[in-house]
C-alpha cells in the first residue's frame, strides 16, 4: 500500500465527524505522513506533515495492516510495531476510527 492509498482509506474511515476532537499523524519516514485533523468540522485527512496531539511512528506495512484491520493497534504498540508520540488518550481513540 502506498501512502496515497492509506490516505485515501483513513479519509474514508474517518468521514465527516470521527468524533476525535484532536490531530493525529501517523508518520511512515520516508514514506511520507497521513495527518487527521479530527478537530476540525468537518474532519480533513492530507499528507500535511503538521504537528499534532498525537504522532504515531510506524512503518507502512504496519499502518496498511491497522487499516485492514489485520492487526490490532494494542498489539501492535505492545509489540513495539508502532511508537507513540504526545497524548495517548488520543491514540486510544483511534480503535474506533481503524
């Protein structure tokens, strides 16, 4: 999956209203960075490399296997898959959206 794909499939997760109410990045390295603005009305998803409440380290792999909902984001973090970066409550949110 690129990170086009995976923007274009959280945009769609998350719609108008995810009831976030934060900024989350999900920041892929070289691959690029998918940012909700979960803050918003209505919510916007983009390729914006901005800072947020909430950053989430992971590989594009990883982040293609969380949209699939192959892997499950507690796991995946308590296997060390993802590293969390500022407001965890707002990365526990995130079950709900992926």
């Amino acid at each position: 999956m690129s990170i086009q794909e995976a923007t274009d499939a959280i945009r769609a997760k998350v719609g108008d209203n995810s009831g976030l109410g934060a900024t989350v990045k999900f920041d892929c390295g070289d691959d690029g960075v998918v940012f909700v603005d979960g803050a918003s009305s209505p919510n916007s998803v983009s390729n914006d490399n901005n800072d947020a409440d909430c950053t989430i380290d992971l590989g594009i792999n990883v982040l293609s296997d969380l949209i699939a909902g192959d892997l499950d984001p507690t796991a995946a973090f308590m296997q060390g898959k993802l590293k969390v970066d500022g407001d965890m409550a707002v990365a526990m949110r995130l079950g709900s959206i992926l």
